[in-house]
C-alpha cells in the first residue's frame, strides 16, 4: 500500500517536472553557435597556383587555397616535375607585382626572400595584397630560385580574392613622415568575447631614390620592410549608434615580438561591431599617425573614430 | 496525555511570531484540528487594516521589513534594511532565485496569500538555519491542512476592487482532509491598472496582471508517517515598472516539492522532514512600450534550482533541537540581445549571468536549552560549503583577467542567546558570527544596469566572503492589557559588499552614465531599533504602536543607501457587535542620512492616514466578511527613500473587498 502510493506521487512529479522543463517560452541564445558561424574562416594551407617551368613544379599554398586582400601567409615548394621529389633549391624569392588599367606597376609588402623552412620542405613567406583584382588591376608573382647554381625565374597572373573576413581587415596611409604604411591583421581570425590576442603586420614602402632601370622588376622600385620598434596604441569601440562608443577595459597596446608582427591584447564586451582605433608611434615615441578618440560614451550617434582604425565584426 | 502536553506547548511556541525556535512545527499528521486552527488564525495572512492584502503589504506590516519599490509589484523585501543578497528568503526551506537581473522577481512574488499560512521572519545568524545569511531569514510557509479534521472539506473565496488602480482580485482556496488523505489547493488572480498619485497624475507603466495556483497533496503512509507533493505556478504578464526603463513582458514559475515526514513517539527524536524540490523560474523583460529607449534590447533570464532540505527535532527533558540539512544547486543565465539602431547590422549580444552555477551544501543546528524556570539559551551554527562555477567565464575575466572558473568558500555561522522571563517582563540578549558568499549578481554579473544611480554593474568573483559580527537585545513588558517592547540589533560587517566607480571600461546600457564594480568595504555598521506597543483601551478598543529607526555607515563614515529613516506606524481598532473599524497613520521621517555616492537624494518626511471598516456575517454554513476602506485617504503626494527613481507612491485608494470562509 505504501509503495503503491509512493510509486503514484512518484509518476505525478515526474509528470511535473517534465512539462516545467520542457516548456520554456523563449528559447535561449545558442552562445557558441552565435560566435561560431559569422566569420569565415582561414584553416588549410592548400595550393594557391602552380607553376610549371623548365622542369621544375612551383606549387604555393596560402591558406584555403587561394589569395585575399590583406595578410596571406604563403608556402612555396619546388619539385622536380619528373621525379616529383624535392628540389634543392635555393634564394628563393618572391614579388606580387600590380597592373592598374593605366599599366602602372605597383606591389605590396611582401618578404621578398622567403625563408627555407628544410623541416617541413617549404619556403615560407607572406604577402599582404592591397586590393583585390578586377578590371582596375591584375596581380602577377615573380618568383626566382636556383638549383644547382642556375638560377631559374617565373612569373604567373594570379587572382586575389576580396576579404570575406572582416576580422583580418588592412589599412594603408601616410604617416606624418610622409612615409606610405600599411597596418593588416593577422589575428585573431575568430574572436571571442573577452580577452583575445591581437596581432597585424605593419609595413612601409621604402621610397625609390632614384627612377627605374634595368630589366624590370628592378627591385629598388618595389622595396618593402616590416618597421621595427614601433607601438600601436589600441583603443577597441563599438562605433554602432546605440552603444554610444562603448569600449573595453585591459587592452594592451601592440609591441613586435620575435616573429616581426606587432601583438597586443584586446577585450570585446559583447559580439557586434568593433572598431579597432590605432595611434601609431615611432621607435622615438612621435605618434606618425592616429587620432585620440574621446572618452565620452555618445548614445545615438554614431562612435568617433581615430583617423587610423580597422573595423571588425563578430 | 504526555504527548498532548507536548504537542500543546509546541503549538504555543508557534504562535509567537517572533518565536526563535519552532522545536516541532505543528503537526499535521495527528489529530489535534481544534488547537490547530487557532494556532492558524493568529498568523493568518492579513494586517491590521486590510484583510485581502498581497504578500508585501503583509510583509510591510513587520517593524523588521522595509522594502525597494521599482512600481506597484514584486517590491524587494529588505531585512533589517539589508538587501536580499544578505538574507535567504524561502518557501517552507526551498531555496528560489530570481531570474531577473534587475531584481524585478523577488522570491516573494512566486506567492500568493492565499496559498501561505504564515511568513517566519528571523533576524541575523538565528535565521541560518536555512542557510548561510547576515541579515536574517524569510521563510514563507504554504498552507497544510492537517489529516482527519471533522470538516472534510473547507475553502475561502476573497474578491474585491481597489479604486486607484482598478485592481480587481479574486482569491479562491480549497482544502479537504480525511483520515488518510489531504489535499490544499488554490487560485488567485489580480489585475491592474496603472496607479495614480497624490496629484492625482497617472503613473505610467505601473499596471499588473498575476495569476498564482497551487496544489499541495498529502498521504498518510502509517499512522506516524506521511508523504506529501506541492507545486506552485506562478505567472505575471504585463507588469509595468515605472521606475525602470523596462517593463516585464513575461515571468513564469514552477516551484514543486515532494517530501516525506516521519514523526517518532517516544525517544529523542520528534520528527523528522525530508523534502526534495526543484523549481524553474523564467523571465522576460520588454522595453519596447518606452519610447524614449532608442535602443532595443531583449534581456531574457532563467533560473533553475534542484535541491534537498531535510530537518530533524530533537529533544530530551529541557533540552531541544532542531538540526536541518541544506543542499541545492541552482543555474542562473541571464542574456542581453542588443539591436541596433539600423536593423541590417549585426545584433549585439552579452550574457549578464554568463551560465552560473551556484551549488550548496550545509548543516544548521539551533539548541535550546530551558535551564531554569525562568531562563532559557538559545545556541546554534550552521556549516555550509558554496561553490561557484561560471560557464563563459571571459566575460568575467574581461575586468578580472584570469580570474578562476570554479570558486569553493566555506561559510561558517554561530550564534547564542539568553532570554530572562521575570514575572511580566521579558529580557533577550544575543550576539551572532556569520560569513555569506556574494550573489550571482555580485559575483558574476556583467553590465547589469541599475537605474538607481544609473551605473552598469560588473560583478567579482574574487570578492571576499561577508563577515558579520552581530548584537542583540530586547526587552518587553506585558500585562493583561498593554504590552511594549524594545529590540535593538547591531551589526559590524566585514568586506562589506558594494558597487565602486571603476576607472576602466565605459558604459554598456543606453542610460547608463558609467561602470561600477562589486568591491569590499572594509567594513560596514548597521545599527536598527524598534519599539513596539499595543493597549487596550476597552474591551473592543485596542492601539498598537510602532517606531523604528536604523543607521549605517560605511567605512569612511559615510551613510549607506536604502537605510529607513525614523518611522512610525499606529493603529486603533474598534470592534462592536458585528462591525470592525480600523484606522492607521504611517510614515517616515525626513531622510536626512542619506548617500549621495549611491544615488541617493533626500527624501522629505510623509503620513499617510488610513482607515477601514468591515461587517462579518453569516448565512447557512458560510461565515462572511465585507470590508471598505480608503488607504492614503488625504491623498498625499509622497515617494519614500527607497522608491526607485523617487516614483511617487499611490495617492488615495478606495478599496473594497469580501471574503467568504466555509
Ligand atoms: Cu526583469
């Protein structure tokens, strides 16, 4: 009898709770799916282009197999087109070159001389393109090597992709040294809320001294170095109307570490826009650029910006 | 014979309100319906004036409760003028949390009055018996019908309409009892409108529609044991807050229990009261009705608590005790979806409650000990572990960079006292140790607006436990005809938890002018008195009294905010024949301490005069009561210092009500 009853209350609180659990109003945010899907995302190196020439295989790989507007990490490997094994080679070098619809040539930092990587056979690179192509422009690689004291040359149109992900935007400007610079970001290519670390490539274009000559590319004309020794002050906002300018506390300004990029720290409140203000400083601390962005939070009007800032978006 | 001695003298305990050990709760497995109902009807849940009243205007009536108005439902209950943070407030020992962030769902809205049959209010570290606390506890009690009264069945139906807000009400409850088989249910649904002050303006945004029904089941299993299951559901929809820039769209609750109870006649133990409990709170605000938001936010919130409490008596010739066991594991989230303002950009979004688990355990034993004839001690601690896990702990770590994900404390609690009963006076004094963990809200809240002193709030949890060092006395004089009492309570507490501006991060919310975060005072003081008088000036004329006053200050001697200023409350009731007249003056004095650093403002001095009068009669088996009344009859324009935003309070109301028991 006891057990009976027991057995009863037992059913009609199981019955309870089940229709108390199931029966949310409103269902809650999927958090990690809300930060999951927005970005596209950069996972793979595969093959970007290859180039068959004098038999040798040129294969370079960037991530997703193709090239985009901003930083691209490239990987070049040369083999032997007939016994498809790795070819010795070496000075290794590497040049994006730009044809505007005038046949102006321009390009855009790169490293011109790879870096033998013999662990993971490859040559290791980047290149920050500064547009995608179109009608406007057409991008082309000039790529050197040698084998066996030859010295081999290459050149190949390649296509650039427009930046899907906001998070690895770039920016180009003068600084107040009349110098030409350029700011991409590396990383992170998925933020999350909270602390996350950011890391951009700064460049400058070492201005010619003197006119072209030679055989083309003459490569005083397309000279391009990582700076050194130089900050980029961060100050992240949410520039969006209806956040007044909000910002973040615990950021850290971006210094070069020992891979030449420039890391820092940036904290998001929340997913949204964001807008990235930078001041850029010299190695003697003159800011060469960059506007300082006032604290006032501002609702209803769209955030003040720095003159130098990226905008991102998770 | 022995054992009705006991259970008599049990019962006379329980019906001193202020009693600060109810050794054996009156029973309701045996037979005793006649000792049972008067002990009922002297907690019954109404005051002084007014017989149909909501739970906080009962509340209210308690010199210990004051109360945070944010409009004209769900006021947040103060203890002691302590928020609830620092008191743990229950239904009959389940442990309920809000699922609001912005305290709009105070545990004390999940009720009804007509589903409570009393509120068990202690003050300080007496009351951690339910858990760890610093100010005290509220235990709200549901109603029980004991097996085998006479009447199987018995009921009450209230209805009335209060003018000022077009509220209109109706209160229904059921009960019917056999030998072997109870069963408690009731109804209750109110509605209202938006309230007008003294100037006669209409408050905006200060409506309310509540429904509340329970179900309580009880079987007797063996003439000593009996099984018992409850539920409540809770539902307000459509609730103004015209104090905040929001209002509620939606909160619903599902508080359900299954207990067992197991009584023992002869040895040391009594009884013995083991419940399971889960509850599942929801909760959704709407700030679309505002126009002047140009911000659209959803800010949805649940809570879901699973837990166990389970209590055992004891006592042996003058010694007794009561020893609980306390466990529950509670999830609290809260999310925050911003839109901005040109709907094709992406919405913004932010947990305010980032998934955060609190679990406790704990052990509570109060003693009591009749050493003599006239003198009794009053000893007890209690033991509890609290562990804290926050799911998405970045947002936490954002302004506490590598802040851990799990945090355990420990919370110890102890306290003493001595009472003197000396012919017809009586003497307390007390003293009491106790730590409390911070709130989910002041551990792990993130960007919680608080439209008090309009600073988003960001939550630490590396803040310190809550030290209280706290003293009590009280002492009364009684006779045939007046009764007066004192009782003073002080207490010194140590990292002492509050919002300080901080000088990092910028504001989240649209109003919100900047960002503060939970630090520790190094210390704070409370300091609360309260004089109580009653006196019968005729057989059928009695007054009551009451006076209190508290101060606070923090470290720096500084006032605290929400602190009630001197106040007072008396009351003449009249009674002939079949007619009853009421009249009562309450209010505050000027507000003098006030806390500028907490947005607070003074607040002039106020009196409110009421008066009521009501006519009981009966028909067939049914007895009735028809009351009228006016509250704020001189339709003061007055808003008190703990009225958010310093909305004014309701101007004058008419109300009318009747009530029908069978
Ligand atoms: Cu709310």
């Amino acid at each position: 009898m006891v057990k009976g009853m027991n057995m009863k209350t037992l059913k009609f609180y199981t019955i309870v709770l089940s229709l108390a659990v199931a029966s949310c109003t409103k269902d809650k945010t999927d958090y990690e799916a809300e930060i999951d899907t927005v970005v596209t995302e950069y996972d793979e190196f595969k093959e970007a282009v290859a180039i068959r020439s004098e038999g040798y295989d040129v294969s370079i790989e960037a991530l997703n197999g193709a090239f985009y507007k901003g930083y691209n990490e490239i990987r070049l490997k040369i083999t032997n087109s007939q016994t498809n094994e790795k070819a010795d080679a070496s000075a290794v070098t590497f040049l994006p070159i730009k044809t505007d619809a005038e046949g102006s040539k321009f390009s855009c930092p790169h490293l011109y001389d790879l870096v033998s990587r013999p662990d993971d056979s490859y040559f290791s690179g980047y290149s920050v393109f500064t547009d995608e192509s179109s009608t406007n422009g057409s991008w082309e690689l000039y790529i050197s090597f040698t084998i066996a004291g030859r010295t081999y040359a290459v050149k190949q149109n390649v296509s650039v992709q427009e930046q899907a992900n906001k998070n690895l935007n770039m920016t180009t400007f003068t600084g107040k040294d009349d110098e030409q610079y350029f700011i991409a970001l590396v990383s992170p290519q998925r933020p999350k809320v909270g602390e996350n670390e950011l890391v951009a490539g700064i460049y400058k274009f070492n201005k010619p001294i003197n006119p072209p000559s030679g055989d083309f590319p003459d490569l005083s004309q397309f000279s391009y170095t990582e700076v050194s020794g130089y900050t980029l002050q961060l100050d992240p906002r949410m520039p969006e109307p209806s956040m007044g300018n909000h910002s973040s506390p615990n950021n850290k300004d971006l210094t070069q570490q020992g891979d030449g990029l420039y890391h820092g720290l940036v904290n998001y409140t929340m997913t949204g826009n964001w807008t990235l203000n930078f001041i850029m400083l010299n190695q003697k601390g003159q800011i060469l650029k960059g506007t300082v962005v006032p604290d006032d939070f501002t609702p209803g009007v769209e955030g003040v910006k720095s003159e130098l800032h990226i905008d991102i978006l998770f | 014979m022995k054992k009705l001695c006991i259970t008599f003298f049990v019962l006379v305990l329980g019906m001193n309100a202020h009693a600060q050990h109810t050794h054996e709760q009156s029973d309701s497995t045996k037979r005793l319906e006649e000792v049972k109902i008067t002990a009922i009807a002297k907690r019954k849940i109404e005051t002084e004036l007014k017989m149909a009243v909501s739970v906080d205007e009962f509340l209210a009536s308690s010199d210990n409760i004051s109360f945070i108005k944010r409009g004209a439902y769900a006021w947040e209950p103060l203890l002691n003028n302590m928020s609830t943070e620092r008191s743990t407030i229950t239904i009959d020992g389940m442990h309920i949390f809000g699922a609001c962030t912005d305290k709009m769902d105070p545990v004390t809205s999940y009720v009804e009055s007509n589903n409570l049959s009393a509120i068990d209010i202690t003050s300080g570290q007496a009351g951690s018996l339910h858990g760890a606390t610093v100010a005290g506890s509220i235990d709200l009690k549901r109603k029980s019908t004991p097996f085998g009264l006479e009447k199987n069945w018995s009921g009450a139906y209230q209805t009335g309409f209060e003018f000022n807000n077009n509220q209109f009400f109706n209160l229904g409850n059921l009960s019917y009892s056999s030998d072997r088989f109870v069963a408690d249910g009731s109804m209750a649904l109110r509605k209202a409108g938006n309230y007008y002050d003294g100037n006669n303006d209409e408050v905006n945004h200060s409506q309310y529609n509540k429904f509340n029904t329970s179900l309580g089941l009880a079987y007797k299993t063996s003439p000593l044991s009996s099984v018992r299951v409850d539920a409540i559901y809770d539902r307000a929809k459509d609730v103004g807050f015209p104090a905040l820039p929001m209002d509620l769209w939606l909160s619903r609750a599902i508080i359900t229990s299954a207990s067992y109870k197991q009584l023992f006649e002869d040895g040391m133990w009594r009884v013995w009261d083991t419940k399971l409990y889960f509850n599942a709170v929801e909760h959704y605000m709407d700030d679309t009705k505002r126009p002047e938001n140009l911000v659209h936010m959803d800010m949805p919130g649940w809570s879901t608590t699973y837990g166990l409490v389970s209590r055992a008596n004891l006592k042996r010739g003058d010694y007794s005790a009561e020893i609980q066991l306390n466990a529950y594991d509670n999830l609290s989230i809260a999310e925050m979806t911003m839109y901005p303002q040109d709907r094709s950009n992406k919405t913004m979004f932010a947990y305010s409650w980032p998934w955060v688990t609190t679990r406790f355990a704990g052990l509570s034993v109060n003693n009591s000990w009749d050493f003599s004839a006239v003198s009794r001690l009053n000893f007890g601690g209690s033991l509890g572990w609290n562990y804290n896990y926050s799911k998405y702990v970045e947002f936490n770590r954002i302004f506490h960079p590598g802040t851990p994900r799990e945090k355990s404390r420990l919370l110890p609690g102890l306290h003493a006292s001595y009472q003197l009963n000396v012919h017809q006076f009586d003497f307390s004094v007390g003293t009491g140790y106790g730590h409390r963990a911070p709130s989910v809200s002041e551990g792990y809240g993130y960007y919680i607006y608080n439209s008090f002193d309009r600073y988003d709030y960001i939550g630490n949890p590396d803040l310190k436990n809550e030290i209280s060092y706290e003293a009590n006395a009280s002492a009364g004089f009684r006779n045939e005809r007046m009764g007066i009492e004192a009782k003073v309570n002080y207490f010194h507490i140590q990292n002492y938890i509050v919002g300080r501006i901080l000088s990092l991060g910028s504001p989240m919310n649209y109003q919100s002018v900047g960002v503060k975060g939970y630090t520790s005072l190094n210390h704070a003081r409370l300091f609360n008195v309260a004089l109580n008088a009653n006196y019968d000036m005729l057989q059928h004329l009695h007054w009551k009294g009451t006076l209190t006053y508290a101060r606070a200050t923090d470290d720096k001697n500084g006032n605290l905010p929400f602190i009630r200023p001197l106040s007072y409350q008396t009351s003449l009731h009249f009674m002939y024949g079949k007619f009853g007249i009421q009249t009562s003056l309450n209010g505050d004095f000027a507000q003098e301490n006030y806390s500028p650093e907490y947005g607070e403002d003074p607040t002039p001095a106020y009196m409110v005069w009421n008066i009521s009068a009501d006519y009981t009669f009966n028909f067939t088996n049914f007895k009735a009561v028809l009351q009228v009344g006016a509250e704020n009859l001189f339709n003061e324009y007055y808003s008190t210092y703990a009225d958010w935003g310093n909305i004014p309070r309701m101007g004058r109301n008419m109300f009318t009500s009747l009530k029908i028991n069978f």
